[in-house]
C-alpha cells in the first residue's frame, strides 16, 4: 500500500493497518471503514476483517469496530479539511484523494426538490487502491489495432465493477501515446496524441493539473471534468487523435462520443456492465453500437488475482450478444467498417 | 551621584513600562483589525475559489504580519504535516501557542477558538456564516478595544513617567 495513503487514515486506524502482513498490503485493493461496525478489507479477490491488534479474522465479531471520532477524522482527511470544497462530489457519492485513490462515501441524504444536495452523517467508506500496473495493456492493445488507419479501434470495455477497467484504461492510454504497440506491422507507427477525460481523477490522480501516473509523453489531461463537455472540449482545443474516457453511459456521453467520432478522432471508453447482453440492454450504449461506434468490445474477467480480457468485434458482437440473450430481442448492431443494417 | 544615575535608570524604565504598556493598548484594536481581514479573505478563499483550507491559511499567513500570522501559519502546517490531527485540534493549538504574542485578550481568542470548531466541516454557505459571525463578534472587540485605547493609552504612558518620579523623589 503507498504510504501517502496511509496517511489519510487517523492513527487508530492506521495503526491497525500498518501491522498487516507485508504481502497482504501489496495485494490490498479495498479498505472498508463503516462507523461502530467491523473494519473490512479487500485484497486479491478476497475479504476479511482486521482485528484490535492489526491481526486478520474471519470473524466479525473480534473485529475492531471505528469509532465515531475515527470517521470524523477520515473524513477530514479525505477531503483535505475542506468539505466545502468537495461538496459536489459529495453529491455524487465519492472523493478521489491524491494518488487517484477513490473513496465511496455512504451516509444520509438530504434532499431539495427530490434531489440530492448533500451527504451528512458519513459512516461508510469504501478506499479503493488505485495502482499503474504497467504493461498490463500489452497482449490486448495488438488485437484492437486498425492497420489501415494505423491507430486503434473504437474500443469499448466492459467489465463488472472492481475487475480492472481503470487501470487497463490507464495502461491503454500510456501505450498509445508511447507508441508501444506490440505488433511487428505497428513499430514504426510511433505514438498518438491521446486526450483524456478524467472525471473522477482517477484515471490520471491529476494533483494540481499534472497527472501522478505515467501516461504517455503525448496526453493530455482533462481533469474532473463532466465527460459530455470535457470530450468536446478536447476535440475542440487539443486536436487528439484517440480520446480515452471512463464510464460512460449517460445520453449526454453518446452524443460528446458521436462528435469525436465524425471528428475522426477514435475513442477508448469503458462502461460497467457484466456481458454484453447487459451492454446492449442500457439504452445509450445499445444505440451507439446500433450506429456501430464501437469497433471492439473488451471483456474483462477476473479470478484469484489475474485479470482476463476477450476482445469481440463489433461483427461478433451481435452474435454474441444473442446467445446469451436466449429468445429474448437483441438490437441491432453495426460495425463501423459496414454501411448496411443488419437487423435481429 | 550614585543616587542621580539611580534616579535615571528608574526614571527611563517607569516611561519604558508605560509605553509598552500603551503600546498594547495601541496594538489590539490594530491586531483585531486584521484578523477580521483575514476572516473576510478566507471567506473569498472558501465561497469563490473552493481553495483547501491547508492552501487557503497558508495564503492568508502570506498576507499578514507577524504575531497574527503565525496563528494561520502554525494551523496551516500542522495539518499538511500528516500527523492525522483535525483541524479543531490544529486550530486550537496554534491559537493557545500564539496567542500570548499578540495583544489580544480572551474575548477575541475565544470568539476564534468557537470558529476553529466548525472550520472545513461544513458545505461553503454554511462555511460563510460561520466566518461572517466571527468577523461580527471581532468587530464587537474591535470596537471595545478602540475604546479601551482611547481612554488608557495616554493615561499608561503618563502613569509610568509619573510613577517613576514619584518613587525618584520618594528615594530622594
């Protein structure tokens, strides 16, 4: 675990967690704080509880229970003093500190008009360790490769949560803008500019503007920024040649992503689900794939503690899809390279 | 001859101790002043600009001479330092180390040690009225003190000088 991290926690925490075994806080992926309940964490696939004294245990009745004064430490903590800053982020559920660690807040609600306006009483957090796994990118980026236009396709990634969709974006991103392709045809391509949008800082950890992770020498960064607005912005002013943004889904995003794409600029995006049948059940990416945006879909799986991608093509997508449909309606979906519907 | 040295000395440290004296006096209503000051750009740092309040008091120390910036100062660097205290605390500390510095007095250390409690805890509108009573309450202070100096400025500085002579001519 990075020790800037560690400094978030409040020393009763903090404790604790630094007398955890060595290779459990390498492979630490989550840490769960809720409010008089037992302190979980999550490692490699796993989850289990953290005793009094730092031990783990799979009972949550030993567990160490946070106390009030804990939660309202963190939560100082991790909106750096300064709750009136992070109001709009409150709003939406999370925080992302330095080091593009992201924190899931859970309290109360309090409304106005029906709407959220803002959390109080935070008692659950979720830290989410954000790593740069370099490299991890390598056996995917040759297959998502268009020699013709000598870049990517138009790729979307789908995965459940908390299967590594970021940071196979991340990687992603570092590897187009430094022109490591890892295919003999793609050598002498060199590197393409790449734009990100970053709405929830974590795919950059941007502090001040300049991003904490590698990311290629030829990105540029977007930092929290709506995506609809933050695509156009960067089609606009910073002439990208591919854009990479993080789950998208919003009717909003089609649009920005149907601007990039008549920009001919290609488009990187990952948006949460668990197959494609599931991808194609969400209105605006069904109506993207009918229009055939996406050249590619990636699924990723996980077990234990490694990550597997499947690339399908937009062709098999439709195919696909189906199968794991039954009898029930899949829509149509398209290729970018074809002109003719196909239709279900 | 002794005797007239003595006489001087006395003399010399009587008028000193009126004058600091006075000096406090002349320098509350000025140190309240700019606490306001700082209060009231704080206010901008945290309705306009969103700055983290670490950021937000270091700027403000910046701006401000000493004794009454190193209690922004102080609670600026304590909590960049990552030692896990709240800004209550931080606050707190800073303030009750500082304050003996400056020529203010308990009313004003108070009013700030109320503020310290909700600072950084709350949405920004909520943020601003807690800064806006402050400032109110300073300004209370200010006015008291501006009182206090009019009245017992001159009159600290004439009773150390006149103190002081009437010990000389008693020694006499």
């Amino acid at each position: 675990m990075p020790l800037s991290l560690l400094e978030l926690f409040p020393a009763s925490l903090r404790d604790r967690l630094e007398r955890l075994p060595e290779t459990l806080l390498l492979s630490l992926e989550e840490i769960r704080v809720r409010e008089e309940r037992p302190l979980e964490i999550g490692y490699g696939g796993g989850a289990s509880f953290v005793g009094p004294d730092g031990s783990i245990c799979t009972d949550s009745a030993s567990a160490y229970r946070p106390s009030r004064e804990d939660c309202r430490a963190l939560l100082e903590r991790v909106t750096n003093h300064s709750l009136y800053a992070v109001e709009e982020e409150l709003r939406r559920g999370y925080v992302t500190v330095p080091g593009g660690h992201r924190i899931g807040l859970a309290g109360r609600t309090v409304l106005e008009g029906g709407h959220v306006r803002h959390l109080r009483d935070v008692s659950s957090f979720n830290i989410r360790i954000a790593r740069a796994r370099k490299g991890c990118a390598a056996t995917l980026l040759p297959e998502l490769l268009d020699p013709v236009a000598r870049t990517v396709r138009h790729t979307l990634i789908v995965s459940a949560p908390q299967q590594g969709k970021t940071t196979l974006l991340r990687d992603l991103a570092r590897s187009i803008s430094a022109g490591e392709w890892h295919h003999p045809q793609a050598s002498r391509w060199g590197g393409r500019k790449v734009g990100i949008v970053d709405e929830r800082s974590e795919i950059a950890a941007c502090d001040r503007g300049i991003p904490a992770f590698d990311l290629g020498p030829r990105t540029d960064v977007l930092d929290a920024c709506p995506k609809a607005e933050g695509l156009m912005m960067l089609v606009r002013s910073m002439s990208p040649e591919v854009v990479v943004a993080d789950e998208i889904g919003r009717p909003e995003d089609a649009y920005a992503l149907r601007e990039a794409l008549h920009a001919g600029v290609r488009v990187v995006a990952t948006a949460h689900a668990i197959d494609l049948r599931d991808v194609f059940a969400r209105p605006v990416l069904a109506e993207l794939a009918a229009d055939g945006m996406f050249g590619a879909y990636v699924l990723l799986s996980r077990s234990g503690g490694i990550v597997r991608h499947r690339v399908v093509g937009a062709e098999e997508a439709e195919a696909e899809a189906r199968k794991s449909a039954g009898c029930r309606s899949v829509p149509v979906i398209r290729s970018p390279n074809e002109g003719g519907a196909r239709h279900a | 001859m002794l005797k007239l040295v003595g006489a001087a000395l006395i003399l010399f440290a009587g008028t000193m101790i009126g004058f600091v004296q006075a000096a406090r006096f002349a320098q509350r209503p000025r140190q309240i002043r700019q606490l306001i000051h700082a209060l009231q750009r704080l206010e901008t740092e945290i309705g306009y600009g969103q700055t983290p309040l670490p950021d937000a008091l270091a700027r403000i120390a910046s701006a401000l001479t000493a004794p009454v910036s190193s209690l922004f100062a102080e609670t600026s660097a304590r909590l960049a330092s990552g030692s896990g205290e709240t800004v209550r605390d931080c606050w707190e500390r800073a303030v009750r180390a500082g304050w003996p510095a400056t020529s203010m007095r308990e009313p004003e250390r108070d009013t700030l040690l109320r503020l310290g409690e909700t600072l950084g805890g709350s949405g920004a509108s909520d943020q601003l009225k807690h800064l806006k009573l402050a400032a109110h309450q300073l300004q209370a202070e200010e006015q008291a003190a501006r009182e206090d100096q009019r009245r017992y400025e001159k009159l600290c500085r004439s009773l150390g000088v006149l103190t002081a002579a009437l010990v000389v001519i008693l020694m006499m």
